[in-house]
C-alpha cells in the first residue's frame, strides 16, 4: 500500500523541519525538539565535528535528528569519546568511555545510557551509575554552549571530563 502526501503536508512537514534547525542565538535548550521520546534504545550515531582553535563544534541540528550522536576528537595524540544526546528536550554532552570493558557507545533507551559492551546502565540526566560491572565510572558532563545553531565545547572542558570519566567513583 502506498501513502500519498497532499502539498500541504509537505508544507507542514518542511516548516516543522525549519523550526527544528532554527536555534536562537543564546538558546541553552533546543526549543524545537519532540517531546516524544523515540520507542526502543537509540544506538550512537558515530558524527564528524569541527574543530576551531580550542573549540569543537557540533551542529545543533544533527544531534536533535539523531536524537544520540558520537564523537571523537584527538588530544595529545590521544583519541577521546563523547556522546551528545538529547532527553526531554535538553541537550546533555557527556564522555563516552566505560574503563573496565574498554566500550566506547552508549545507546540512549528512555532516560537510561546503556553500555554496548557491558550493558552497565546509568541515569542520563546526571551520568550516574544505576547497575552494572562498570557502574563506577560515572560519566561526566561537559560544559558546552548553544548559539547559532551550533553545541560548542572547548577542548579543555572535554579533556576534563574524560580524565574524569576514567577516575573510580
């Protein structure tokens, strides 16, 4: 069976698209996200990011698509792992490492990160070990800002919280 779209769906559909990638110079929060969580564990989506001076940029618009994006940068001949999501609206960045079992993915599944390797869960919201062999080795934020359409982060700040990341709980 196929689905015909009248115009004025598409018109719909192409202005709620618009909406979605249109931040606010300012905003902290992605205003324009879907509040319904997707059904089912969404696995890491492994993206490309920008690197300016000190700063690494992801744009907005990617990770409220993906709605669970990951990436990596080089530090000191050193590859680090992060993940930035999106739950409840809020775009949280975090270290994406899990010591013990050596993973380096998360799949987002409701308000739960969950270790592809191990399986070891933690509270998204605050990185937060719930249960697991790697429970932990919380996984710490890093401070980003949101302007222009873009997450930013200095690569101090994501240095610090992988180093963190990697130091027991």
């Amino acid at each position: 069976m196929t689905t015909r779209r009248t115009p004025h769906l598409l018109a719909l559909a192409a202005a709620l698209s618009l909406l979605a990638a249109c931040a606010g110079p300012g905003e902290s929060t992605p205003s324009a996200t879907s509040s319904a969580a997707p059904a089912g564990p969404v696995k890491g989506t492994w993206v490309d990011v920008s690197v300016s001076g000190d700063n690494v940029i992801v744009p907005l618009s990617l990770v409220q698509q993906k709605v669970n994006t990951h990436f990596s940068v080089m530090q000191s001949d050193r590859r680090l792992d992060f993940m930035a999501y999106v739950l409840n609206g809020t775009v949280h960045v975090r270290a994406n490492a899990c010591p013990p079992c050596r993973s380096r993915g998360f799949a987002l599944d409701g308000d739960v990160l969950v270790c592809d390797a191990c399986a070891t869960t933690f509270r998204a919201k605050d990185g937060s070990g719930i249960q697991g062999a790697c429970v932990d080795y919380p996984k710490a934020a890093v401070a980003y800002s949101i302007a222009d359409g873009v997450v930013t982060m200095s690569l101090a700040d994501l240095t610090a919280a992988y180093e963190e990341t990697l130091v027991r709980g």
